[in-house]
C-alpha cells in the first residue's frame, strides 16, 4: 500500500479548503491524482456553481478513485463545515432528507476532496424544491449505438423543442450519451414535468421512429436512443455540467454547441483537457438562464395523446393513472 501524501490547503474564495492525501491515484489508467481533480473542481469552480447554485445536490463519490466502489451521498455527510449550506427534499416515499445546497465554490472543493467525481443537482432551487426550474431530456444509446446515434437524435429532438416555443443546451453525458437543458419556469410540478418529457420522447419518436424510442421495456427498445422520460421524476438526477465521470479516461459532461455536437468526441473531454476549452471557448451554456419557458404547450400534447401515462421506475409508489408495471413479454404470458 502507497504511503499518504502530506495534506494540502487551498484558498478557494474566503475559506481555506483542507485536501487529504493529494497524491492519491484516482484514475490509474491515466495517471491522474486526486490533487488534479481537486484543481480541476478549483479551476471550474465558477461556472459550475452556476449550475449548482441553490440546489439539493447528490454527491457521486470515489473515495477509492475509478477503480473503487461508488456512492451515492444522498444526505449531508457528518462533520461538514459550517459554509456548506443544506436544504430539506422529499423522496417519493415522503421520507426528508437534508442534502447539501452548493451557495460557494468552496463547497464544490470541498465535495472535490471527499472523492465527488459527479455533482447530481435536483432540478428545483431553494425555496421551492417541489416545483422544478429545469427541463432536462436524457438521450441514452442502447446496445448497437452510439454517441453519434444520440447526437443524431438530438438534432429531432431539437427541432422538436423549436416546435414547443422552447430553447434546449445540450452537453456530453461524459459516456456515449447527450444531454440536453431547457430552462422552464417553476409552475409545475414534477407529475407535470415528467408528463412534458414524455410528450416530448413521444413526438421525437414519432419522427424519428428508427433512430429513437420512448419506451420503457428494454425488450422493447431494440438498436435505438432511449429518451428517458423517467430522468424527470422526483429524486432522478444526472451528472451535472463540468462534472467529472467514473470512466477510465477521467471524461467529463461537457456543454457544446448545437454547431459542435455532431462533430466532437465525448472522449476528448476530461478532467486534463477541459479547463483549457473552458479558457477558450467561454461557457456553451452561459445563455441558459437568460429565458425561462412554459411548458404548455407540451403538457397539450401529453394530454391528447391517448397512451397517457407511462411506467414509472420500480422504486416508486404507485402512481395516479399509471400502467401495470410488468415487461409486455411477461404480460402476454399471464393472460
């Protein structure tokens, strides 16, 4: 076993940043520490507290770097200094839970030290955590596809949400997927925003019938993007912007242009790589929350389509209106 390295403090605005054992291997593959993550976190600090700012926030962590056991931190950890602020979510079980709300950069450092690799934000901010601010679409590839697939994809879903009067941002999932980040006015609830991610998955589908899916049962989806409508129910998050990712490579989740995202390779962007595009290239997103938009429209095309609801993820209670949540295949046997 390595010897520890000497623990380092950094400044990060006001507040010293106390880091343990910098030295430490976090992604073997490439040679890079938990020191370079830390300074790569210290580096984007500003911009991701922007996506951060305010939110109930899951810290993904690696305490034992890519090759470890990950977590999910779901509530504040125990002896977390007095500058990281905490705000009260309901799971859908209804049980609360204190999670920390990022108001500095100092947090994201701090996060930084206890292995966070990925920053999973709520899409709500303090004082309202039941009204989301966020419309945030999920392209995932399935087997036989890929990030050029989910790219393709998103190019529908784009023209689909010009469509819907709305304005999306999209970035690197920091794996084969794409992202894409609606800024919405808080008026609804999470049922509502969920129901306006379906209705979007469903006409995006519709257009592209070959290219991607909406559907729930994996033995339904075949070579195509599933547009995971379930990313938008209460307490389903995805790695934030600038977040690093547990890939052997360091990736990190990249906003881009709509220009650029037919054209990059997700692999290109890591924790090395990153701060320099950042330094050049400014913030693809920093228009986001310029506009926020309605979702009206959106939830007129829910309501008229006759399928309504849809699954929702076997941890749930069940839901107002919602299917058998049994795969088709299974389904057809039992009748």
């Amino acid at each position: 076993m390595a010897a520890k390295s000497k623990a380092i403090e950094l400044e990060v605005g006001d507040q010293l940043v106390r880091v343990s054992n910098p030295d430490k291997p976090y992604f073997p593959a490439r040679g890079i520490t938990k020191g370079q993550v830390v300074e790569y976190y210290r580096t984007v600090a500003p911009v991701l507290l922007s996506v951060l700012r305010d939110r109930p926030v899951v810290l993904k962590r690696y305490v034992d770097g890519v090759e470890g056991e990950a977590f999910y931190q779901k509530r504040v950890p125990k002896g977390a200094p007095e500058y990281v602020e905490t705000v009260q979510v309901r799971f859908p079980s209804g049980r609360p839970a204190d999670e920390i709300c990022p108001t500095s950069e100092a947090v994201v450092v701090w996060a930084a030290n206890l292995g966070t690799f990925d920053f999973h934000p709520w899409p709500v901010r303090r004082p309202d955590v039941d009204h989301p601010d966020e419309l945030r679409i999920d392209l995932d590839p399935q087997p036989g596809t890929g990030f050029s697939d989910a790219a393709r994809v998103a190019e529908v879903l784009r023209e689909v949400l010009a469509d819907a009067g709305l304005t999306g941002y999209p970035k690197t999932s920091g794996g084969r997927g794409v992202h894409v980040a609606v800024r919405i006015r808080p008026d609804w609830d999470f049922v509502d925003v969920r129901h306006a991610v379906i209705a979007l998955a469903r006409e995006v589908e519709k257009r592209a019938p070959s290219l991607a899916t909406s559907a729930w049962w994996k033995e339904e989806r075949g070579s195509r993007v599933f547009i995971d409508f379930n990313q938008a129910a209460r307490d389903r998050t995805i790695a934030s912007a600038w977040s690093v990712r547990g890939t052997a490579r360091a990736t990190v989740s990249t906003p881009v242009t709509w220009d650029e995202l037919s054209t990059v390779d997700p692999d290109d962007f890591d924790v090395l790589t990153v701060p320099k595009y950042l330094e050049e290239r400014g913030d693809p997103h920093a228009a986001l929350d310029s506009e926020a938009f309605g979702i009206e429209t959106l939830l007129e095309w829910y309501a008229a389509d006759p399928r309504g609801e849809m699954p929702y993820p076997p941890d749930y209670p069940k839901m107002p209106g919602e299917p058998m949540r049994v795969q088709p295949s299974r389904a057809r046997k039992q009748e």
